[in-house]
C-alpha cells in the first residue's frame, strides 16, 4: 500500500511539474528544425510561417537549418532532444516514414514522432526532357514498352518517396527502367534540361515555369488527383488510360517528439493553424505552388499521419524495396 500511495504521489507530482511547464511554454526560444540548408524550398516554408508562428505562441520561433543525410541528421538532432515542445520537426515523408523503412541505418520509426499539424502538400509532376518526343503519361509508357535501351529516370536517391513511386509505375505498367540516383533536385534538374536523364517525377515548384518557356523541359502529367490551377495545360493521370488512380502527393508537416506534453503540443497546433491563416505566409506558400492543408483539430493530424504511415508502409513493400 506504501509502494502504491508514493507512485500515485510521484505521478501526481510529475503531471504538476508538467501542467506549470506547458502553462509556461514557450519560456525560450522554439526551434524549428529544418532537416535541410537554407534555401531550398523547405527552407522557404519554414521562413515564411516562423513570424506567424512567433506572433502566435507569444514567444520566439527560430529556424534551424541542418542538412545531411536525406533529412535524418535534423529528424535525429530532434529526437535527441527533450520531449518538451522547444524542438518542432518540419518533416515529410521522406525523413519521417521512408527513412526508417528503407535505410537499415536509422533507427528511428514513424511513431518516434508525434504530428502537430500538417501544413501543405505539393503535387508530383512527370516532367521529361525536351527531345524525349512525348506528349502525355500513356505516350511515356508506350515509349517504354518498346523495348531498346531502357528508359532513365531521376532521383533524390535510393529508396527515396520519388523511387518507391516511379518503382511502382513500372510494376504497375510492366516497364523496365533504369534508375538514376541524385544528391537533390538541383543537379537532377541540371541533368534533364541537359538532356542526360529521359524523366522524372518530381514535387512541383513554381520554378520550374523558367525551363517549360525556355524549351528545356516537358511537364507531361501530374499524379494529383484533378489537373492543378497553376497548370491547367496538364492533365492529371486521372485522364489517362494506363495510370489512372496513380495519385500521390507529398506534404510537409510540424512534429514533435513523441512524449511531449498534451498542453504543448495544443498550444503549438493552434499556433500552426493561426500561421496557416496569415496572409502574407499564405502568399509566400501559394506562389511556391503549395497546396495548404484546411484547418483540422489535433486529432484529425494524428489520424492523417496514422493514415500516411500505412500507405507508405505498403508503397515500400509493394515496391520491392529492400533495406540497405
């Protein structure tokens, strides 16, 4: 009975401790943990919600920038920190989910964090080079079958979202393929309006506009769902005879480790969804070609990361893909 009154005691003690902390919150800065260099698109995101989020949480957020290793080393710098709100994770399912499934490297897996609120998604787009003499996804996947030299395709590297999903556009269309492998979209890109790679499928930033009406690029298809606003020439692969319900999307969301109090990560979802509702933030992220995500409760970003892992899980499986 002693044993017992002194944990209830010790349990009391430590959800006191933990209520006055969250009460606090955020007594110092906040980081937000972007797992690559400044920048880059992602870094854009971060840059773009940190005075939101700062105006929002009544306390300071900065951005942290460290890149390496796909976005591991920011995904591990965070997890190797407190569970107490002062270290947010911008992540994607690259970092967050695919890392852990197919890099037999790291050690972390999807439930190491909790979602606070996802943020935007971009739409993938199949985008070719200019020579390659097709005009939509069912011409690109009549090209392949014709046999001769297999036709390339890029990547963020081995067992990235973008090969696990080409990987499984040549099962399902019964293609043989040869892989290229990138260190990032920048040299990938370089390559194809070089003409040195044959396609890619690639998230869609509104950068790429400068290369389609320079003639250097074809952007031939998009795996959303319906043709996207900003690119109303395109048809998605709903429209097409050989992909149809090939839809993928990557998005972009706030984490945190899992562990972290219920009050803090409350405070940090309402301060996401405010930022999520500022204009100029708004601005800066559409013009970037996000597409931003409608408010949602806490709950509901659980359930979508629940939801996300699943999916992703059965890509890696479906895909063939083994660990290295």
């Amino acid at each position: 009975m002693k044993t017992l009154l002194l944990s209830a005691v010790a349990t009391l003690a430590l959800l006191a401790t933990g209520t006055a902390a969250a009460e606090d919150y955020p007594a110092r800065p906040v980081s937000l943990m972007v797992p690559y260099p400044a920048g880059g698109a992602s870094d854009i995101t971060a840059r773009a919600l940190q005075g939101p989020m700062t105006q929002a949480l009544g306390g300071q957020v900065i951005v942290e920038n460290l890149g390496g290793a796909n976005g591991v080393l920011g995904a591990n710098r965070v997890l190797g920190a407190r569970a107490d709100g002062y270290y947010v994770f911008q992540g994607s399912p690259n970092e967050l989910i695919l890392a852990g499934l197919t890099n037999k490297s790291v050690h972390y897996r999807p439930e190491a964090f909790r979602m606070i609120a996802p943020v935007a998604t971009s739409p993938y787009v199949v985008m070719t080079r200019a020579g390659l003499g097709v005009a939509n996804v069912d011409e690109l996947v009549a090209l392949a079958r014709r046999g001769g030299a297999p036709l390339t395709y890029g990547s963020g590297g081995a067992g990235s979202m973008i090969h696990l999903i080409t990987e499984a556009l040549s099962k399902r269309a019964g293609l043989t393929l040869t892989h290229i492998p990138y260190r990032g979209a920048s040299p990938m890109l370089t390559d194809m309006a070089g003409g040195q790679i044959d396609f890619a499928i690639v998230p869609y930033q509104a950068n790429y506009e400068d290369l389609r009406r320079e003639g250097r690029i074809r952007i031939i298809g998009t795996l959303n769902r319906e043709r996207l606003p900003m690119l109303p020439d395109v048809p998605s692969v709903q429209e097409s005879a050989s992909l149809k319900d090939f839809n993928y999307t990557i998005w972009t969301a706030y984490m945190v480790k899992q562990g972290t109090p219920e009050a803090v990560a409350q405070k940090l979802h309402a301060a996401v969804e405010a930022s999520l509702a500022d204009p100029a933030a708004r601005k800066t992220l559409l013009a970037q070609g996000k597409i931003l995500f409608e408010p949602q409760t806490l709950a509901a970003s659980e359930a979508f990361y629940a939801e996300q892992t699943a999916r992703l899980t059965e890509l890696v499986r479906s895909s063939g893909f083994q660990a290295e």
